[in-house]
C-alpha cells in the first residue's frame, strides 16, 4: 500500500523561544489537520522591541498523509 502526503506552510510566534512557535503552529494546525507526519524548519525570524526580542516567528513545512477512501 503506498501512500500520498500533502504538505502545507505554517508560521507559529512565541515571545519564549523558537521551539514554541513551531510547537503553537504544529499544536493549532492539528485542531484541523489529521495525520500530520513530519515537519521543516524553512524560516526563522524575530521582533526587536526595545533592544530586545519581542517574539520570535518560525515557519515550517509540514507534512501529512492524505486519506484515501
């Protein structure tokens, strides 16, 4: 049996780290999307606030399997 997957580009922000935004991105998308399978890292971004990082934004590409019916 083969297997066709989809795959999708999300952008998840955190004010803590780079880890919790993938981590909110992957956590929302699975609300909607099922049999989510792996993800890549494409793009790492932040906001400076004051001399600071205000929040850090990561986009992924994320992979998974389409149903088959």
């Amino acid at each position: 049996m083969s297997h066709i997957y989809k795959h999708i580009e999300l952008t998840g922000s955190s004010t803590e780290s780079i880890e919790d935004a993938v981590a909110q991105a992957i956590e929302r998308a699975n609300q909607t999307i099922h049999d989510m399978r792996w993800f890549e890292v494409t793009e790492t971004r932040g906001h400076i606030e004051h001399g600071r990082i205000g929040h850090w934004q990561v986009t992924i590409k994320v992979g998974f399997t389409l149903e088959s019916h």
